[in-house]
C-alpha cells in the first residue's frame, strides 16, 4: 500500500544505538471488514492504531485487535437508535452526533501518520468525515488511503474531501491514495478469496446432493435473496 522505504515513518518502534524510533500512529475510520483488517495489518507492524465508526458494538472487536475506539457519545435516543445499524453496516447519522465526532477524529488526524477510511453506507454517498483543514493539519509526508474513493456525492471524492477517484496525489503535503480498484493491484491474491466466497455461497444453497435450496432462515442467504415467486424482494 505504501512503499516502506519511502516513509520511514511507517517502521515499528525500533531501538538504535542513535536513539529510538516511534511508532507510526495509524486511525482508521470505518470499522467493517476492511477497517478490521487494516487494524490488525497496522497492529502487526507496530503501529498506534485508533479506530472510529458509528457502530458501539464494534468497541470490542477494535481492542480485541489492538486498537482503541475513539469514543464519541450517544445524548439521545434518535443517536443510540441509528448507531445500532442494519446487517453490520452503518446507518446515516443526526448531525449532532456526526458534529461531536468530527472533533473527535480531527484531533487524531492531526496527529495521525497514516488515515485509512472505509466508512460507507448501503444506498448512499459516503460520509465525508476527512476535511481540508484536517488535511491541512496533518504532517508533511502522511498518508490518507481512501477505500470509499468515487463514492462520493460527485462521484470523485470519498471519506476525504480531496481524494481523487483512480489517482494518488499530494495536497497540503499529505498523499491521498484513492485507487478504487485496489483488489486489481492483487490479483491472484483476489481471485483467490473471491472464489472461496463463492464456494461459501454456494454451500449454503446446495444441499450435500446438489439441490438448490433457498434458507430464508440463514441471514446471509436472506440478505442476497432479490426476488422470489415474481415479488421483488430487495430493491
């Protein structure tokens, strides 16, 4: 994702003789699958991890990881309610809650060596949840990786207002990567964990004899149905 011997500053903690190196301070925004796996990648390589997402319940899977949850408090019940979410992924969030957190994050990007934002919602734009200012505030030679890059309302942007879709830049001395094929930078690696989902799916809807079978009672399976018996399900 980014050259190590380009940013020094992403080592680990490392002891020389000359004195010591600190560790690369890491805050991931969007705590889903990717957000997961990119805490407990920056976790093995040493790094300060600080993670944010709407979602409580995810506090305990973001420590279990190494990381800690950038707390941001819930004052009325239309918060605590849209912060539950639906099927793992987040809902749209009352400005007042989405105000307190933007405080929240901006002083950790500050400080932050490397951002990495996944925070989408099912249906609709992504949430821009990384300023200018944050941008500009943070230390000449870090990192922003935009996940939700194109995502945006005008299709270019993403979690960052500056993130360019497809291209890396620089502004503000900061790189923004917004690939928005990263899965293609990788792809034997890809194609192998897409095939494994794949034949995951599929046993879930094939019997051990080869019959196709539709579990409305398997969450997952419910969740991809589209249509059924001419009723459209899913829209």
């Amino acid at each position: 994702m980014v050259a190590a011997d380009k940013y020094q500053r992403f080592f680990p903690m490392l002891m020389t003789a000359a004195g010591t190196v600190k560790a690369a301070r890491v805050v991931i925004l969007g705590v889903g699958v990717a957000g997961l796996q990119a805490i407990a990648t920056a976790k093995r390589l040493g790094a300060v991890i600080e993670a944010s997402d709407v979602r409580p319940s995810v506090k305990e899977q973001i420590e279990s990881l190494g990381g800690k949850f950038i707390e941001v408090s819930y004052d009325t019940a239309e918060e605590k309610e849209a912060a539950v979410g639906v099927g793992g992924y987040a809902r749209p969030m009352p400005q007042s809650w989405l105000d307190r957190q933007k405080i929240e994050v901006a002083k950790r990007v500050a400080l932050a060596d490397v951002v990495i934002s996944t925070a989408l919602i099912p249906g609709r734009a992504a949430p821009v949840l990384v300023t200018e200012d944050m941008v500009k505030s943070m230390k000449p030679g870090s990192v922003i990786v935009d996940i939700a890059a194109g995502k945006a309302a005008d299709g270019v942007g993403g979690n960052c207002v500056l993130t360019e879709a497809g291209k890396t830049v620089v502004k503000h001395g900061v790189t923004l990567v917004g690939e928005t094929n990263l899965a293609a930078l990788v792809a034997a690696d890809a194609s192998a964990l897409y095939a494994r989902n794949v034949l995951d799916f599929l046993k879930l809807v094939l019997t051990k004899d080869g019959q196709f079978t539709v579990d409305l009672e398997d969450d997952i399976v419910a969740a991809c149905l589209m249509t059924q018996g001419g009723e459209v399900k899913r829209k």
